[in-house]
C-alpha cells in the first residue's frame, strides 16, 4: 500500500486522534503563525519518535514496552511505531505548554523557565488518564496496541511511563523556547491573546480526559473510572482557578477576525 493510502487508514482507525490534530492546528497557527506552528510540530513529533523507537529498543524514557503491529498494513507505522502514536504528543504537549503559559501569566510571552517544568507536568497528569485505558484498547475501537513486560503499579501502567511523558513534555517545550530564541523570525512578538483564546485551549485540554474517561466508562472498568474521574476533576478544577486568579482577569479579547502573522 501507498504511504497515503496508510495515512488515510490512520485517519479511519485513530479519528480521535485527527480532530484533536485539528484543534491543534486551530489554536497554534492563530497563536504562533504557520512557521512558528511548524517549528513546534515538526521538532515535537521527531524527539517523540525517537523516544518511542528508543523505548521499545532500550527502555529509554517511557520504559521497556513493545507494539503489537495488528494494524501494519491498515495504518501507517514508522519502523515499529504506529504513526498515530508520536504524533499525538503533539497536540499533547503544546496544549499543556500553551496553559503552562497561562498560569505563568502571559501566553503572548512564552519566554519563562517555568513553563517547561509546569508543562511536562500538565502533560503527565493526561497520561493517568489515557494509558490506562489505552492499555485495554481492545476492549474498545483503540484495538490492541502495546504492554509492558510486566504489569506496572496503577493499574497496569509503569512510573516509568509516566517519568517518560514528564521527559517528553519539557523537553518538546523547552525545544521550542530554544528555536524560538535561535531565529530572528521565530522571536517576532507572537499576536495577543485573549481569555476566550486561553479558555478555548482549557476546553481542548478538558476535552482530551474526557474522551478518555468516557472511553473507561464504557469499557466498564468502575475503579479506574472512579479514579480517573478524581484526576480530571481535581487537575481541571485546579488550573481553572489557576487561570482564573492569573490570565483570565487581566487578557483582554480580541475583535472578531484577529489572527496571527
């Protein structure tokens, strides 16, 4: 099969995974301008791949797991990593950056070395959501993905794991920062931003755990639900009130039909 024809099957297995994209694509040219948007993804998606194809060879940072390919010849796979897979951290980490930014205080100015370290952690705590469940994929349409060699401490999933997605949180988004300063066109003033703008990213994010708790619901798995409903819970209401006491009293909105260069 031609790689678009594996391109198309990822969009028909992993939808989810493309109308997140989409958001991303949304929200990081109307904040970054297409060259700045491109100078997240593109370095993003590479250290994700190359932290995947490093764990499943030698444990390095998520720890050692492997892949079921059930699906190579379906969707498009990169060596022995689903596409699908390195590309989420994408919308992942630059949702997380974009509310560390936030809470920081200016996220027309995402210049502290705060937000990394508040980043990775934003990004992390969507993963005690998501790789729970995704670890039980085939008991939805996720299917049958990847394990672990043995069986990690909440429930199924290792503290390496997570370590993992702190390491690829703050090291995508201190990337960026870095590029950022590397490039004179880069370290243009980005557009301001609005409360509606931040609040709209609040939502995206808010909206990741909830698709993935509604997956635990239906799966019937009631104590990761319970447990995962505490997590979303008590991280969304946090960083509302976050936002509320930092950004959100001071951003002003935009006209109708701002956009960025």
């Amino acid at each position: 099969m031609s790689s678009l024809s594996l391109l198309w099957g990822s969009v028909v297995h992993r939808p989810y995974v493309y109308a997140f994209l989409t958001c991303f694509l949304v929200f990081a040219v109307r904040h970054l301008g297409v060259r700045r948007m491109l100078l997240f993804w593109l370095p993003t998606h590479l250290v994700a791949f190359a932290c995947e194809y490093s764990s499943t060879r030698n444990g390095f940072p998520f720890g050692p797991y492997r892949y079921f390919d059930d699906t190579r010849g379906q969707e498009l796979w990169i060596s022995n990593v689903p596409f699908f897979d390195s590309l989420s951290f994408v919308f992942l980490s630059y949702f997380s950056f974009v509310l560390a930014s936030a809470l920081v205080g200016d996220v027309a100015r995402p210049v502290s070395r705060a937000i990394p370290w508040i980043g990775g952690v934003l990004m992390t705590i969507l993963d005690v959501v998501i790789d729970p469940v995704a670890l039980q994929g085939e008991k939805w349409f996720l299917g049958r993905i990847y394990d672990y060699p043995y069986r990690g401490f909440y429930f199924g999933v290792t503290a390496a794991n997570f370590a993992g997605w702190f390491f690829l949180g703050f090291v995508s988004q201190a990337l960026f920062q870095l590029l950022r300063s590397a490039f004179g066109w880069a370290r243009a003033p980005l557009p301001p931003t609005g409360r509606l703008f931040v609040l709209g990213c609040f939502g995206v994010y808010a909206g990741i755990f909830l698709f993935n708790l509604t997956m635990t619901v239906i799966i019937g798995d009631h104590r990761l639900a319970m447990a995962s409903a505490i997590v979303t819970a008590g991280t969304l209401a946090a960083i509302g009130l976050g936002l509320r006491q930092r950004s959100l009293r001071r951003a002003p909105d935009l006209p109708s039909g701002a956009g960025g260069a």
